[in-house]
C-alpha cells in the first residue's frame, strides 16, 4: 500500500509565496480577532448606537474603495512597486488597530475605520499581484488556492481564539491590539523575507498622467469589464453566506413544530462545517478543475452556487430535514467559494498586461467592494418581507445563476482571443 507523502500534495511554489501565505495567514489571524466582535465592542462597551456604527463601518469601506484604487496604481509605479506598497498598507493599518483600540467616540470609531479601511483597500492588489509575479501557468492558480486558503485559516483561527479571549477576559480593547501586533508582524515579513517582483522593463512610471493611463486602460478593456459584471455578482453571492444567511436560518427555517429557527449552536456548527470544507477543499478543487480555461471552472462554480442556494431556499420551505438540506446547501456553497476564488484572481493575470497587473488587480478587487455594498442590504430587504420572500430569495439567487454562466459563455473566447493577441506582443 503506497504511503501519503505530505510533499506530494503539496504544490510546488517558490519559496516566496510561501513566505507571502504565511505572512497573510497571520495578518488574516488579526482580522479575525476583530471581524466579528468589533460591532459588539462599540455599541456594549464604547456605548455608541447601532447606527453609528453601522455609519463608521460603511465609511471605512468607502475608504477602502480609494485605497484598492491608489494601491493599484502604486504596485505598478517605478518607485513604489509591490514591496513598498504592502509596506505601506500593513503601517497604515497597524496605525489604524491601535486606534480603534484607544477609542471612546464616533470621531475615534471614524478615525480608526477611515485608516483601515484605506489601508486595507492598498493592501490587496500588492499581495494579489506578487502572486502573480511569481507563478505561471497552472501553478499560478495553485498559488493563489494556497494564499486563499492561508487567509480562510488565519481568519478562522482568529476568529476561534478572539471568542476565547472574550469569554475568559472579556477585554475586547485587546482584540485591536492583537490585529495590530500581526500587522506588525506582517511588516516584519515583507521586510525581510520578500524581494520586489515588477520588473524594471515594463513598469510604467509614477506620474499622474500614466497612472490615470493606467486605469484608462483597464476601464475600456471590453474583456475585463464583461468578466468584472459576473464577477460582481459572485461576489454578491458571498456577501450572503457572511451577512443574510445567518439570519435566515434563525428567523425563518422551522425546526420540529417551532417557527424559530436553528439555535445559535447548530448555526455556529454549520458555519464551522462549512469553513472546514472550504479549508479542506481547496487545493483539490484547484487541481481538479486546473485543466478547464478559467472562464469554464467559473461556470462550474456557477452551477454549484445555483444547486446551494435552491437547497438553502428548501431549508426554509420544507416541512423536515432542515438541517440536512442546510448541510447540502452549505456544502455546494463551500464548493462553489473554493472553485471561484483562485480562478478568478488568475483570469484576470492572463488578461492583464504585465505592466498593468496592479491596476487590474485592483480592480478585481473592486468588484468584492461593490458586490459587498449591493449584497448585505439586498439581502436584509428580502428578509423584510417575511418568510415567503426571503424563502423565495434564494430561489432568485439560483436563477441569477443563468445570466452568469451566459456572460461566462461569452467571456470565454474573448479572454481566449486576448490572450493569443498579448502572447504576440511579446
């Protein structure tokens, strides 16, 4: 019986990109630290209202939205390129965890969340494009399930020892202070252990005038604006899992001969259930599906968010077996997050060209940006109008599925035809 070597399942990356996942991993554990727990610290504990909060969060993202846009142009600058970009976001948003520590008011709540939200939108395309520096091909798509699934663990582990932290302290100030100790970290590895990836030959200078080029260029590439209208919409489909789902199946899945819903243990279990095949899943989905073009593994993972989202709709609609279609549902769910996220990033690397992979980058990350600000209020909306819409809304969501595999059908030979005509210019 042949022996599991742990090497041979394993990709075969360079050394960097390890270091990169390890780095995200740890810079990911700090996010968790706080994801979760922050809105509660500033209504219990700073005593500002839920509105206020929900203010100073949605302005962060606000923030964030500019950051992705000046991080984009900064990683293919001449003189800030990749390394000095992350450099940049992990101080800013050191600066800014230690901030929200220290806080008492909206002013510092705004403050705090201005700072991170900036500095995280400039923090992922520098970390996104040195992955793409330093793959090629199939690996390429390996790399980025590898750094996925770094974040996915780091965010769960922090999540995980931040409600440990809670219940046996309950000294949510320190939750701050821990996410900004693993920036610091995260600067500390950059620092040392990750060298500049553009290259000299084609990267476009720093002057205002090419970066605005810059982003001229990837706003009237066709191709790239066809992908970014799907890619919307699965990021959309994200947004669900993290923000209406939960909800839904407190409020409206009838458990026995209750109209109450699951408790918040099963809720809690199902979610760690369905984190656990993300994280399980991930680099086997990767290798399963590398011999398909990007656009076509989209499409799979299209049809697996369709087949969720019609089990998670019947978990509310179905008189027994909640909890068992809940789990289906999750686990399509958890399929289709781990088939869309590194094939998406490598799409649009074989689409952008070399001296515009910041921007393009960055751009994709936009797309997480908008679907986040369209998914949680769509979402809220249909749960309220009570149970026949929101049992109703994840049949629609399934639906929307069609239009998405139809722009992927159309964005197949494009992408195709963009690619034969890049390998020409080189």
């Amino acid at each position: 019986m042949p022996k599991f070597q742990l090497s041979s399942w394993l990709p075969r990356l360079p050394t960097q990109v390890w270091i990169l996942a390890a780095g995200r991993f740890l810079s990911q554990s700090g996010t968790g630290f706080t994801l979760f727990y922050a809105p509660i610290f500033f209504v219990d504990r700073v005593g500002l209202s839920a509105t206020a909060v929900g203010i100073g969060l949605g302005i962060g993202s606000i923030a964030g939205i500019f950051g992705r846009v000046l991080g984009g142009s900064f990683c293919d600058s001449k003189f800030w390129g990749r390394r000095r970009t992350l450099l940049l976001a992990t101080m800013i948003a050191a600066v800014a965890s230690f901030v929200l520590a220290a806080t008492n008011d909206f002013a510092g709540l705004v403050a705090g969340n201005v700072l991170m939200g900036f500095g995280v939108g400039l923090y992922w395309p520098p970390t996104e494009t040195m992955v793409a520096d330093l793959t090629e091909g199939d690996r390429r798509q390996e790399a980025f399930a590898l750094t996925r699934l770094a974040d996915n663990l780091g965010l769960q582990v922090g999540i995980i020892f931040g409600g440990v932290l809670i219940a046996v302290t309950g000294n949510y100030r320190s939750l701050f202070i821990i996410d900004g100790i693993s920036f610091i970290v995260l600067f500390a590895v950059v620092w040392s252990a990750i060298s500049e990836t553009y290259k000299p030959s084609t990267a476009t200078d720093a002057s205002p005038k090419n970066l605005k080029n810059g982003w001229m260029v990837a706003l009237n590439d066709r191709t790239l604006l066809v992908y970014a209208s799907v890619n919307i919409l699965f990021t959309l489909y994200i947004s669900q899992i993290q923000t209406t789902m939960p909800l839904y199946f407190s409020k409206f899945v009838p458990v026995g001969t209750s109209e109450m819903g699951f408790s918040t243990g099963t809720i809690t279990v199902l979610f760690a259930f369905s984190t656990f095949l993300t994280v399980a899943l991930q680099m086997p989905i990767v290798k399963a599906l590398r011999r398909f073009s990007h656009p076509k593994a989209l499409m799979i993972s299209a049809l697996l968010w369709g087949i969720g989202f019609i089990a998670i709709g019947l978990t509310g609609m179905a008189a027994t077996g909640n909890l068992f279609l809940a789990v289906l549902g999750l686990s399509f769910l958890s399929l289709a997050t781990v088939a869309y996220t590194p094939f998406a990033s490598a799409l649009v690397v074989d689409l952008a060209p070399d001296s515009l992979r910041g921007v393009y980058l960055a751009l994709n990350s936009q797309c997480w940006a908008i679907g986040y600000l369209i998914g949680p209020p769509l979402g809220g909306f249909a749960l309220d109008q009570g149970k026949l819409g929101a049992d109703n809304f994840w049949l629609g969501l399934a639906v929307s599925v069609i239009v998405a595999i139809a722009i992927l059908q159309k964005l197949d030979p494009m992408l195709k035809a963009k690619i034969i005509a890049k390998k020409q210019l080189l």
